[in-house]
C-alpha cells in the first residue's frame, strides 16, 4: 500500500508531519494492506492563516486493487486530530465496503455455495 500526502499552500508539508501523517494511516489500516494499492491523504486550512475551531480538513481517498476508490472528510482543530479522524472514518467505511463484498446480511453470499 503506497502512501501519497498532499498539502495545500498554506500548511507546510514537512517531513515530520508526512512521516506522521504515514505512520497513522498505516498503523490505522495495516488489516487492509493488502487490499489497497494507494492512500491519497489531502490536507488544507479552510481558512488560511485565520484561527477557527475546526478549520484544517483532512481527506483521505483510497483506492481499492480493480476497485472505485473511496473517500472521507474530517474536519479538526489540528492537521493530527483531522487526519486521527479521517484514517478512522476511512477503516469504518473499508470495514463496510468489504464487508458487504463477501457477505449478504451477515451470512455468505449463495453465489458462494457451490453446492447449488
């Protein structure tokens, strides 16, 4: 799983903050390793340079092996707690996506049953 952090003009994209930014997302969808070919992480500041309570964003896209990719929001106080929120978003929503892929309202699929 490859790891693409991108900033916007206002946030200084430093090694240390990517490097973070990377162990998170790793650390957060290490049981999808396998099933993802890239995360794509966007951060910006809503409101460049003002102060406000929730104004850094943090989205996250990933892209699913032969798949549509997939993506959240969240909105923080901080670059780290927006990008916290954003890998948790993106674990729940990988969790229902592959979830639904293999199982039919919580039971196997009959396309799996070979016996029919």
């Amino acid at each position: 799983m490859q790891i693409q952090v991108n900033t916007d003009e206002s946030i200084e994209g430093s090694e240390a903050m990517t490097a973070g930014v990377e162990a998170v997302v790793t650390a957060t969808l290490a049981q999808f390793s396998d099933h993802l070919t890239r995360v794509e992480v966007h951060i910006s500041d809503e409101n460049a340079g003002k102060s406000g309570q929730r104004d850094k964003r943090c989205m996250m896209e990933a892209r699913p092996v032969h798949q549509q990719p997939l993506a959240v929001t969240h909105e923080a106080a901080t670059v780290d707690e927006a990008c916290v929120g954003a890998a948790k978003k993106l674990r729940s929503l990988l969790e229902s996506h592959f979830g639904k892929l293999h199982d039919v309202k919580g039971a196997p699929s009959i396309r799996d049953n070979e016996n029919r």
